[in-house]
C-alpha cells in the first residue's frame, strides 16, 4: 500500500493505532490508491483494509464497502479507468457447509514434516485444499463479473495471497517458506502482460506496487522499493526481504532474505520460543503441538523448531529444504553463504529499520490486556504493569502464567514460551540462557560463569524455608546462591548446592539464611557456578519452600 516495507515507516507493528498511540504516514507519503486515484483513475476497496497506520479513506478510496460481494458491476462499468483491490477470504474461507463430496480426503493429503503427522494436522491440511477450493470459485465468480460486465479484454487481474495457510502455526504470521512465499498470478491483455509464462526469479510484492503505477502511467514515487516486473532488459531481485514485529499482543522481532536458493533468517528476541503464546493458543491444532509436547511425544526435530533454544540466526537451502527443518548455521560448508547473507540483510537494513526500539509505553499498555486476541506475557509488557509482591513478575503475567501474585514467594520455573528467561541474566560468555520450554540451558564454557536476577522487592520473612534448586548437569556443578538485601553491601550467601552429573532434573536445597524485616527486602538474587570447562547446566525452577 505504501510501496515500502512497513519498517521504513514505522507500520511494522501489526494493529498498531487503534489505541491511544496513532501512527501517521511521513509527510509527503501517499498510499498506491490515492496516487492513483489522483491521476484521475476511480478507486475501490471491498472487504478488509487493516491498515496499521491512520490513513485518509475518502483520499484513497472513491468507493469503500465493507464486504467483499457483491462487485458493484454497474458502477465499476460506468466508472473507467479504475483500480480496485478485492480482499478474497483465501485460507479463511469457511467451509463447514463445503458439500461432502467436494471435501478434500484427510487421508489422501501429505502433512508437511514440520507438523505432527496426525489425524488432527491431516485434517487441518485438507481443509485447507478445501478453502482454497472455495477461495477459486469467488475468483471464478468476479472473472465472470467482469465478462459479463464486457471489462474482461481491458482489465488487468492479479491474485495473490498474504500468507500461507491459516491454521499452520509455521505460515501464517511466521517469516519462513511457509508465510511468505505466496501465490501470485497476473492475467491481463498484451501489452501490459506479455503472454502466458511462468517466472521463477524472486518478487517481492513491492514490486505489484511499482508495477501498478507503471501500468497505470502514474509517476513512480522516489520512496518506492518495489521494481516493474515487465521491464525490457528485466533485473532479476538478488534477494527479497521481509520483516516480523508484534502480531497481535505476541511480541517478537526477525528480520530475513530469500535469495534464489538460501533463506537467511535473524531472530533478535531469543528469549522467547518459536511458538510462543498467541492469538491461536484456544485452536485443537496448537493445544495438540503443546500436549505432545508436555508428554514428551513430539519428535525430537519438531520440540527443536517449536519449543526449542531460539537461535539467533537461521540459513536453509530451501530449493533442498523448502520446510526448513535444517538449519544450516554452523556448517562450515555454508560458512561462505551465511557471510553473503549476513550482509545481504545487513544491506536492506541500512536502508531504515523502524523496529529496532520498543513500542511506545501507551502502545503496550494497550496491547498488553483487554485485547480480544490475548493477553501479552512478553517481557516488553513488564515495563507498564505493577509487581504488587516483589517477586520480580509483574501481577498481570502471574495471573497469565497461573502464579499467585499476592504470595510474595521467590519462584522461578521459565514455563512461559513468551519470556523463557524470566528476567534472569547470564555473564556474556554464557551465552543465551534460555533454553527449551521450561527451562534455563547454558555450557559453562571456561567453567564459571553465573547468573544474575535483579528488579526484586521480597519480603524474607514470606521467604523463610528452604532454597530448592531443580536442575541437571553433564558434570558435577557447584552452585553458590547469594542475596543482595537492600541497604547492605555485603550479599549474604545461602550453604552451596552441588548438582551431581545426570540427564534428568533433580532437586538439591539448602536452608534460606534467618532473616527479619530490620535486615531489608531481597533486592537482586546471583547464583555462581564451578564445574570443569564445557559443561552443560540445566535449570528447570528455583524456589523457596
Ligand atoms: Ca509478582
Ligand atoms: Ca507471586
Ligand atoms: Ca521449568
């Protein structure tokens, strides 16, 4: 619509603006409707806009109606030259009511190997070919508008989609294969579209808004990214580039290239898992990844992409790959092509990234509760709620996360596939922290290293008891507790706690330091640990009994 990305601008956050933090084009942007239309062209829209930004509909429409049918045939005949856009419901098409026997066969469909390979998944997949189905008869339905309207021999017809299939958790809303490699037909009389071919050289859809303008004979704006896909001496794209930031209230940033046969992904949230809380946590397809993930029933391959360690950056050879179940960063063998790449993104976003602070905090306040679509765990939302009993986490995210958050207990368990960390820090040469859903995961390179938890306000005297450590190690660790009391210098150190080498998580504990309320809240918690070089330390909860 803009004819940039959305981070030049700063509409990359979806459903942005509806609160009280609004959004305006730059000065001097127009969107590709307006352009047009004031080029003397009548311009429409039916069916969804969306937009993320606050943009002036009467400027950019001439007609708007909020359902996709029926096509105004008559108006659009008497109003020529026109450019109108008509959002069909692709994937989101109903079909319930599909008759039986045009209904796709679960039995007959192949589930991508990136899903569980179950009934349930199969089902998903053939209602998807069923949607699609339904989705081609629409488009069937306006070709046939416009025939018998006498507009089919001068009007130009492009189809293309947003996003992948609508319940595969790795399409839509998701920077992968998946999400992003849409289909994409045009269809429209010679000259403006040569004869029927099939391309396969790299579009961005940038490049349907330059080439509209073009065809349009409108003057193509400097801020345009996108180029005209019929040039002469055509230009093949070396690589297209896409962004993801929040989606609904799930808060996440990455940033990827496809090039003709590498996708080069960077995840700058690796503090959160890949399938994290979000607007689809109620649908049977995400609570069957979840369970089979709780009861250890999901291939080791799929507890990776799902709920394993975020990585920081991704390659895939998709012509080899196109699921993107290898991640080829890594591989010395690719070591020249992740370095082309890595510079390849670094290239497009030099150009203007929007995204790389934080969300004003009225914005998040508005996103992060009362949304129909969820509540927020991110940490981001931490910033504009209150921590009514020091434990570090703030009420909301306590109650999302099934806490007490009146209890004032110290009590971290990283079960929330939204905030893996749970505020927690590692020295530098430990790495990312957060390991799988549910736990804490780093080697202990040089053997010390230590964690560090700050932001508390406890009480000592609601924690009285026992410290209980619940991990695993692939060697013997040493674990020294401290806390830092408010008013004191000196952290007073908890009996060390010795994790024995072992697969599974075990318990160890030691008795919490006597404390009265003269002595100060607990302020920040460390844990140091000693362990020869290279071992691997899993944390699953520490609490106080
Ligand atoms: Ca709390
Ligand atoms: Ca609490
Ligand atoms: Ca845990």
């Amino acid at each position: 619509m803009g004819g940039q990305n959305q981070i030049r601008f700063g509409a990359h956050e979806h459903r942005s603006s509806r609160g009280p933090a609004k959004i305006y084009l730059p000065s001097g942007m127009k969107l590709l409707p307006q352009l047009i239309k004031e080029s003397g062209y009548f311009t429409f829209n039916l069916g969804k806009d969306d937009y993320n930004f606050i943009w002036d509909h009467e400027a950019t429409y001439s007609l708007q109606q909020k359902r996709r049918s029926p096509v105004p045939w008559d108006q659009l005949k008497a109003s020529q030259p026109f450019f109108g856009q008509i959002q069909t419901a692709g994937g989101k098409f109903p079909t319930q009511n599909f008759p039986a026997d045009r209904k796709v066969d679960p039995a007959s469909v192949t589930v991508p190997p990136d899903y569980p390979q179950n009934q349930l998944y199969r089902e998903v997949v053939a209602q998807h070919y069923d949607a699609i189905r339904a989705d081609d008869e629409f488009i069937g339905s306006v070709l046939d508008g416009l025939k018998q309207a006498g507009l089919a021999d001068n009007t130009i017809v492009v189809y293309f989609g947003d996003h992948g299939a609508n319940n595969l958790v790795r399409h839509k809303q998701m920077p992968t294969e998946g999400g992003l490699h849409v289909p994409f037909i045009i269809a429209g009389p010679d000259p403006w579209v040569p004869a029927p071919s099939v391309r396969d050289d790299l579009v961005n859809l940038l490049d349907l808004s330059t080439t509209t303008l073009e065809w349009a004979g409108v003057t193509v704006p400097d801020w345009y990214e996108g180029q005209f896909l019929f040039d002469e001496v055509p230009v093949p794209h070396e690589y297209v580039a896409a962004a993801k930031d929040r989606l609904d209230h799930t808060i996440d940033r990455v940033r990827t290239i496809r090039t003709h046969r590498y996708r080069y992904t960077r995840n700058y949230k690796t503090d959160r898992i890949f399938l994290q809380p979000q607007y689809r946590d109620s649908k049977d397809y995400v609570k069957n990844l979840r369970e089979l993930y709780a009861t250890g029933k999901l291939s080791p391959k799929l507890t990776e992409i799902y709920f394993g360690e975020r990585p920081a950056e991704e390659l895939y050879d998709v012509i080899k790959d196109p699921n993107q179940l290898n991640n080829l960063v890594g591989d010395p063998k690719h070591a020249k092509e992740l370095n082309r790449h890595r510079e390849l993104l670094d290239d497009w976003l030099a150009k203007g990234d929007m995204g790389a602070g934080e969300e004003p905090h009225e914005e998040l306040a508005f996103q992060a509760d009362g949304q129909k679509w969820g509540r927020g765990v991110n940490p981001e939302y931490e910033v504009v709620r209150t921590d009514s009993d020091g434990d570090g986490l703030s009420d909301p995210w306590e109650k999302n996360n099934g806490r007490d958050p009146q209890d004032g207990k110290l009590l971290f368990t990283f079960d929330c596939g939204g905030w893996q960390t749970e505020g927690w820090q590692g020295d530098q040469e430990l790495g990312n922290i957060a390991g799988r859903l549910g736990f804490l995961n780093f080697v202990i390179a040089d053997g010390r290293g230590s964690l560090q938890r700050s932001g508390l306000n406890l009480d000592p005297r609601l924690n009285q008891g026992t410290f209980v450590l619940s991990a695993s190690a692939t060697d013997k660790v040493v674990a020294r507790v401290s806390l830092s009391l408010k008013g004191h210098d000196q952290p007073v150190q908890i009996p060390q706690l010795e994790i024995a080498a072992g697969k599974d998580c075990s318990e160890v504990s030691a008795p919490m330091p006597k404390l009265s309320v003269a002595d100060g809240v607990i302020e920040s918690l460390a844990v140091e640990f000693e362990s020869s070089p290279g071992t691997t330390v899993t944390i699953d909860a520490m609490e106080v009994r």
